[in-house]
C-alpha cells in the first residue's frame, strides 16, 4: 500500500470479504471490552476508528455495553464542528439510544476521511 493509505483506497471495499469483517469485529469487540478493565472509576475511554462501516462502530460498542453494565456513553463535551450523531439502528439492527452520542464524520458530508469516535465512562 502506498504512502496514500486505506482511506483514498478505491478497492478497500471490495477486498474485504464477510468473514474478514466479522474477525475484525471479533477482535475489535474483545480489545475494547479488555481495555475498560484498564480504566480507572469514572475514568474514560475512547474508541475511534478510520472506518463509518456501523459493523465496526456502534455494533462493537453496543455489544460491548450488553456484556458490561459498568460503561455508559458519554456525550462529547465540546462541539467543534458540526458532526454528525452515531446511528441508534442499522439495517434490522437496534443499538442503544446512547450510541447517538457518538461522533460520526461522513467524507461526502464533511469534506474529510471517514471516522467514528465513541467516548465511553467507566461509572463508579
């Protein structure tokens, strides 16, 4: 891959297969879920990634926050810009209303590469 990386790549989405997602998401799921053991009580995390695909955004969050009752989504406290919110639902999919608090910058909407940034408190 050249200097340009994945993001102005035109053939990223047709070389990832299904399974190379779902082990992606697998993995995604597991590191974010291990990471929060790391943070302190009422300590953050923040996830973020290259990607606007849900599957590797909300889904991995939501599936993180069902398997632990000790992280909530928390709203960013500055609005630099105007971004846009984290989807609640994707295709037959329904995420946590929390999930809206998530950051969401499309390329064809905000004039930059595609991110997700969710950021996540570890409650007391």
């Amino acid at each position: 891959m050249g200097k340009e990386g994945f993001s102005v790549d035109p053939g990223r989405k047709t070389r990832t297969s299904l399974l190379d997602l779902a082990i992606m998401v697998k993995r995604e799921i597991e590191l974010l879920y291990s990471l929060a053991d790391l943070v302190e009580k009422n300590g953050l995390l923040v996830y973020i990634t290259c990607s606007i695909a849900p599957e590797e955004n909300e889904y991995v969050v939501n599936k993180v926050l069902e398997a632990r009752s000790d992280l909530e989504v928390v709203e960013p406290p500055l609005k630099l810009f105007n971004y846009a919110k984290g989807l609640t639902e994707y295709r037959s999919l329904k995420f946590k209303d929390e999930l809206e608090h998530c950051i969401r910058i499309w390329p064809h909407i905000h004039g930059l590469f595609g991110y997700t940034i969710c950021l996540l408190r570890k409650r007391n």
